[in-house]
C-alpha cells in the first residue's frame, strides 16, 4: 500500500488578504458581492475595484480612454463603460476561498451577514455601511473593520515588544546597579578595614611605646640602684680587708684610730641602706580624658557616604562654545522628586571629544552645592560630543553635541548713533573702574558732552554730572584704580583734568546719584594737539601723551616735561593707537606694533600677521581650515593651501588703531583693515599671535578703545558704528 506526502504552507491570512484581495488605489476590500468593489481585470493584467475606475473614469475630460492606477498604461473603455471589464476571476477565487476558511473571522453585520463592517478611525466608531449612513470624505478615514483590527494587532505587538525591549533595558540597567552597589559595598568595606588597619596601627605603635617606656625606666632605675649595690659590696670587701690586717695589731693608738675611722663609716653607711631609687611603676589608662577624646574621635572616624542624585533628571548649561577659547559647562544636580541637591561629592565621568574624536582636557570643579563645572577649551571648530555621567549613568539630554564656531562674535553689544541712555555719539574712549566685585564701564561720549556709566552686563546706570568738564573736544579718558582717579584730556584746551566719582556704587534703583569732584587741572607748555592719554603702572607720577605723532611724558601734578620722544626718528610717521604694559614699556602703533623702553629707546617690533603662519594645535589636521591658533608652538615646513587661502583673507594691510595689555600681560590690538573691516588681535608677551576676535556676525569697522575685564573679556569702543560691544579672549 502505497503513501502520500503533503506539503503544507502556512499562510497569514491578514497579509494575503492586504496584499492580493485589496485594491491598490482605495485600500478597500475586493467583494464579490458588494457592487462598489468589484474586482475588474484590465487588459494590462492588474486587478481594480470598480468603484475605483468610475474615480477615474468621471475625473478625467476623455471619455474614451482611462489611465490604469497601477501601470499608467492607457487603455480604452468598452462600449459598456466600466461595467464591461471583465471581472478579475483569480481574485473572485481566492475572494470565495478566504470566506469559505473563515467565516467566523471576517467580522459582519447581523442584518446584512454579506456586509463587512466598517472602522472610521477618524471617529473611532464601527458601522455597517448599508446600515449606518456614515459620513465618508477626505476628513474621515475609513478602513475594513478587519484591516482595523489587523492595525491594531500589528500596533499592539509593536508597542508591546518596544515596552518589553524597554523593561528589559530598565531591567538590565537596575541588575547593573546591584551589582555596582555590591561592588560598591565590597570596595567600601575594604577600604573601612584599611581604615581601621591604619588605626589599629597607631593603637598598636601606642602600645609598643608605652612598653618601651616602661623598658626603658625599668632599665634605668636597675642601673641606679645596680650601682649602688655596687658600691655596698666594695664597701663592704674594703672593710672585711682592713679588720682581717688590724686584728693582730697590738698599738693601742692605731687601733683606736681604725676604731673612729669605723664609727665615721657606720655613719656614712646609713645612706648607703636607702635605695636611691624605688620599684614604683604603674599603667595608668584614665588619668587624662584622652581615652574620652579617642572615643569621641573614634566615633567621628570615617563616614558612609550617599547620593540621592537622580541623573536623569540633573541638567548641564553649555556655554556658547568657540575654538580655543575656555567655554564652560554648568551641570545642577536634582533628587529622584526634582529637588536641588545642596551638596556635592558626586562621581561625575566626563568625556569631551572634538570633531576628530580626540578626547579633550577639561577641568572639573566641584561647589559643593549640588554644583558643578566643567571647564574645557575646545582647539578645533566643528561638532564636538560631550557626554557627562553621574554614578556612570547619564544626565538629561547626555551625550550632548555642541557646534563650536571658530567666529569669536560679541556677547553683547551696547549703543547706536543718537542722543538718548542706550545712545553713543562719536564714543572715543571706554575704561572699566574695578574696585568692587560689580565692575563699572565709563564710556567717553563727547558727541553728547558726557560720561556714559554702564554695568559690566552692558546696563545703562546713569550719565555722570558732566556739564562742565567734557565738552565735545574732549578726546582721552584713562583710569587708575589704586586711587580711583579719572584723567580726562581735551585737545582744544590743551588741559588734562584729574577727578575722582563720589558715590559712583548706588544701587540700581538709586541711580543718576553720582558726583564728579575735580582735583585739580593741569596743562603743559609743550602741548600742540595733546588727542591721548595713557598711565603707567610703575611711574604713578607719569602721564603719557600723543601729540602731534610725539610722545610726551609729563607729571601728573604740575604738568612739567619729564621726557619727549620724537617716534619719527624709528621710522613712525603717523601714531593710531598707544599704551603701556607691565613693566612700563611704550607700545604704539601703525600698520606695526613698535615697543619702546619707558626712556624712549626702540626695543622691539611685533611681527605682523602675515608673517606669522596660522595653523591648528594639532597639527596632525590638514584638512581643516586654521582656527586662529599661532605657530609659534610647532613650526612646519610645509603649509598648506587651506592655510594659505586663511592667510591671504586675513592679510589686507591697514593699521592698528587700538591697543591694551591686560594684567596677565596679553596684548590685544585692534586694526582696521582696507576693506572696511576690523577684528582684534591677541598677542602674549613674547609678541606670538594667540588668536583673533573676528566678529563675525557683528563686524567691527574701527575699533578705537579697548579695555579688558576680570572675567576675561575684551570691551571695544567701535567709532564708525557708535557702539561698545563685549567680547571673550581668554
């Protein structure tokens, strides 16, 4: 008897059906009893539902020809129109057999048991379309309430396995923390037994010194009274030899003589029977309150520490990030219910890589006050990822990913041409008075004859009573904080006049409170055209002046000659900007930077930019454009052509028009170049180019003043666009 072999295949029924049994066009069901969604064969072989071609039919102006949905191919329609297509018999087939396989499946509606029900996922209702006149348009989305429950099925199982792909992880992440804590009790506990270790070795060096001690006094009273035992037995021995040698003497004299010699030595020899010194020795444990105090101590040794940071919920600041400047991360630390922590000690794993993913050095500060910083100076622009873990687990939005710009743009600039607070005229000089923690700006405005005083934030707090004193030819303003004295220069008067602010901290709700004492008002013979001031660190006597291209230095109590230098003779034609450094040197400027000694003597020149060749830190990148970095650090012998097209952008001759040093001895300089445009540029002490503030966004036109503040940046005076704006060197 033979035997047969089937082969069976397992066939989704939901998929068949969506792939085979619905028309392509409406995403409806074929039905071979239903009128609208018959299945008509077309001559290119592809299967529509008939309500679809009458769409396409009554939508297009030619009545003879259609366009199939699927395949685009024109076809003619028969005499009778869309009902004379043929019906598509393969798919009436499968039709007949998917409803003979499950009957049971296919919800219907109980008065029309040939019609399927329908879902409005737009309503979320169910209907039977010859029962329910339910609204269809283009509003309302309507499925085969068995297609529905296929979605449903299908976003049920997805939701499902992501929320168990999700509990798995949570499950994963919360197994790890038990292991940790058991490996962070493990580790504690070792380090509690090295602790006490280390305490049981004082109590045990203790030990041995006490009985050391005791050794010592045990072995230094045995001496004593050892020596004095000593003497006893000599003593003794000499007696019994003298006696033994006078027994058989028979002078009466001699003998009586040894016989007081004897009674002497009796009595001598009572000090001999007290010990000179005693067996007393005893411990003593509570004769002080050491042991109290040890107790005491011993209770204050060492601590369990805990966190109750939740670091999902902890949130990190990022400052607006530029290459090779510091930029700093503020990160605050919250609880499990969204408190702020006001502690610190919290591990913190920090991991800065730059757009190469080389990893970067960054400083980590801890307030101990739930806060902490993060400070970094990012060498390259470009994106760089920083992702920042606390307990190994990481906070809100880590790892984050922050675009540093190699464009140094303002942090906040201040003024516009006009009369009015927030207003400049024809500014041409701005200090920063530093005596308190809140600094203050002074900006010279002798367009409007006045003093304009700002916050360090930019603010405007008042103009200072100046009627009087600024006039419209005033030129030079400079500060000196050791006496909180201003001298301000007048070209037209030729009179530099020396006054201190008093009350100048008022609150800012008390404003305009501050008064201009005057100190006194000096001039000199010499002055021609006296249009800038500068002072010196050393000489606090000595004031600088440019006048007419010549500097004069004169005292700042009588205004007599102390020195003049005639810059012509180095070769300077024309002074745009000047200043003093440190150690009092004179710096001053053309389209070069020249140094001259407090004397007059030249003693160096500042290269300018093009001969200095900008390259990266690491050098190992050639295909990134320089971040403004000098070369000085390595020097290459080849430079390459995406240096040079940075070079030959930034080389456009023009002058230096305004210069500082700050009070670590950085130099920064403004300059103008011919095409309109200015940046500033920042030189260390030996004369290297650190970096340059391009302004990118915000472009300078003719920087004139320059000052800088303790928190490391830069205030610029901007002549042609009446402004001051902030900036970030350090």
């Amino acid at each position: 008897m033979g035997s047969t072999l089937v082969e069976t295949i397992n066939i989704n029924a939901k998929d068949f059906t969506e792939h085979f049994l619905t028309c392509s066009t409406c995403i409806n069901q074929y039905s071979s009893d239903s009128h609208e969604h018959q299945p008509k064969l077309l001559p290119c072989s592809h299967t529509v539902c008939r309500q679809c071609l009458e769409h396409i039919v009554n939508s297009q102006p030619r009545s003879d020809a259609i366009k199939c949905p699927i395949c685009r191919e024109h076809i003619l329609l028969p005499r009778g129109g869309v009902t004379s297509f043929p019906p598509s018999f393969l798919v009436n087939q499968l039709l007949d057999l998917m409803v003979s396989q499950r009957r049971d499946v296919i919800p219907k509606c109980d008065s029309h048991t040939n019609e399927e029900l329908l879902f409005c996922e737009t309503c979320d209702k169910i209907f039977c379309q010859l029962c329910d006149q339910h609204q269809i348009s283009a509003e309302h989305t309507v499925v085969p309430f068995s297609l529905a429950i296929k979605r449903m099925n299908e976003i049920l199982s997805f939701k499902a396995s992501k929320t168990t792909s999700c509990l798995d992880h949570a499950l994963e992440l919360v197994n790890n923390e038990i292991h940790r804590l058991d490996s962070s009790m493990e580790k504690a506990a070792e380090a509690i037994d090295r602790s006490f270790n280390e305490i049981k070795t004082y109590v045990e060096n203790r030990r041995h010194n006490l009985l050391q001690s005791l050794k010592t006094t045990r072995d230094y009273k045995l001496k004593i009274l050892n020596d004095q035992l000593n003497v006893i037995l000599n003593e003794k021995s000499k007696i019994e030899h003298e006696c033994a040698a006078y027994q058989q003497a028979s002078d009466i004299h001699i003998l009586t003589q040894r016989i007081q010699e004897l009674n002497d030595r009796i009595e001598r020899m009572s000090l001999l029977g007290e010990p000179r010194e005693n067996s007393f020795m005893k411990f003593e444990f509570r004769h002080n309150h050491a042991l109290q105090d040890l107790a005491r101590s011993l209770n204050s040794v060492g601590r369990i520490r805990v966190s109750s940071t939740y670091p999902p919920l902890c949130r990190a600041k990022i400052e607006s990030p530029v290459a090779n400047l510091q930029c700093a991360i503020h990160i605050e630390t919250v609880d499990y219910n969204g408190n702020v922590r006001v502690d610190g000690g919290d591990p913190l794993t920090v991991n800065i890589w730059d757009s190469y993913g080389k990893l970067c050095e960054y400083d980590l500060y801890d307030k101990q006050s739930g806060l902490y910083t993060i400070i970094f100076r990012p060498l390259i622009s470009g994106n760089h990822k920083i992702d920042i873990r606390i307990f190994d687990r990481p906070i809100s939005g880590s790892p984050f990913t922050v675009d540093v710009t190699k464009h140094n743009n303002p942090l906040w600039s201040f003024g516009k041409r006009g009369r009015g607070e927030n207003e400049l005229s024809m500014p041409v000089s701005v200090i920063v008075d530093d005596r308190n923690e809140r600094e203050q700006v002074y900006i010279l405005d002798p367009g409007n004859s006045r003093i304009k005083c700002l916050t360090i934030d930019g603010k405007f707090l008042e103009h200072l009573a100046t009627e009087s004193l600024v006039e419209p030819t005033s030129t030079g303003l400079a500060y000196r904080s050791s006496t909180s004295t201003f001298y301000l220069l007048d070209w037209k008067s030729k009179i530099i006049s020396e006054f201190t602010i008093i009350n100048s901290n008022s609150s800012i709700t008390n404003l305009n409170n501050s008064q201009i004492h005057i100190n006194h008002q000096i001039t000199c013979s010499l002055f021609n055209e006296p249009v800038q001031i500068a002072l010196f660190e050393q000489h606090l006597n000595s004031l600088l002046i440019c006048d007419n291209n010549t500097l004069l230095i004169i005292d700042n109590r009588t205004g007599d000659l102390i020195n003049q230098i005639d810059t012509r003779s180095f070769g300077i034609k024309t002074i745009k900007a000047f200043t003093t450094n440190l150690q009092d040197d004179i710096i001053i400027s053309d389209h070069r930077i020249h140094i001259l000694s407090y004397d007059g003597k030249y003693l160096r020149q500042i290269s300018s930019i093009n001969q200095q060749q900008i390259v990266d830190v690491d050098i190992h990148i050639t295909h990134e454009p320089p971040d403004l970095i000098a070369s000085h650090h390595k020097q290459s012998s080849t430079i390459h052509q995406h240096t040079k097209s940075m070079n030959n952008q930034i080389i456009k001759g023009g002058f230096y028009t305004a210069l500082c040093v700050d009070k670590n001895g950085l130099l920064l300089a403004g300059k103008c170049e011919k095409d309109g445009y200015a940046h500033i540029e920042i030189y260390d002490n030996q004369g290297h180019l650190l970096r340059i503030i391009d302004s990118y966004n915000q472009r300078l036109r003719r920087p004139c003043s320059l000052v800088t503040t303790q928190d490391g940046c830069v205030l610029c005076v901007d002549l042609t666009t009446d402004s001051v704006r902030k900036y970030r060197y350090a």
